[in-house]
C-alpha cells in the first residue's frame, strides 16, 4: 500500500469512529474482466487470514484473493473521473476501464 493509501483508509477510519479495526482486502468473481476488487473493515482476521502491516494500518486478506492479490500495489489515485483505490496488480492479464476488475 502506498502512504497516501494507508492515509485516506486511517482518515476514513477516522470518519468512522473504527479505530483499531483492520482493512479487508479482497478478491471475488464479477466485475466486467471476471474478477473484482472489494475493500472493507474488519474487527479481526478470520481463520487462515495473512495479516499485513502497513504504517500501522492492520490488513487481512483470505488466501484465495491472496493468491490474486501477490505483488499488487493498492494506492489512492485523484483524477477527472473522481478519486479512489487503484490496484497495481501485475498478475493482471486484462483489467476494465474503471480499474476495479480484472482476469488472471
């Protein structure tokens, strides 16, 4: 994760009064590509989870969106369509316009 992802994710914490919680990254089917992207907030990682540290941001990831998710960079991106998380995923064959799914 970049510093200005790890930034807006602690500021969105924040907002939502979910300090000492973890961010959920992860994979599942759908999205225009075949899979897509999700980000959530979790208490606690679940049975099996890869724990990372970032900055001190706690991020849990399941290892089936694991195995899609190696070596992927997740920064915070502003631009003339809006600002969001973009995802550097080098595993990546084919990814949507929006750059929220993608095939492996």
């Amino acid at each position: 994760m970049t510093a200005k992802a790890i930034e807006m994710v602690k500021e969105a914490m924040a907002a939502e009064s979910l300090e000492g919680q973890g961010l959920r990254v992860y994979v599942q089917g759908g999205g225009c590509s075949g899979f897509q992207y999700g980000l959530d907030f979790d208490k606690d990682p679940r049975a099996g989870d890869f724990e990372y540290s970032f900055d001190g941001l706690r991020v849990f990831v399941d290892p089936m969106s694991a195995m899609h998710l190696e070596g992927t960079v997740i920064d915070y991106v502003m631009g003339v369509s809006g600002a969001g998380f973009k995802f550097n995923n080098p595993n990546a064959k084919n990814t949507c316009g929006c750059g929220s799914s993608f095939s492996a």
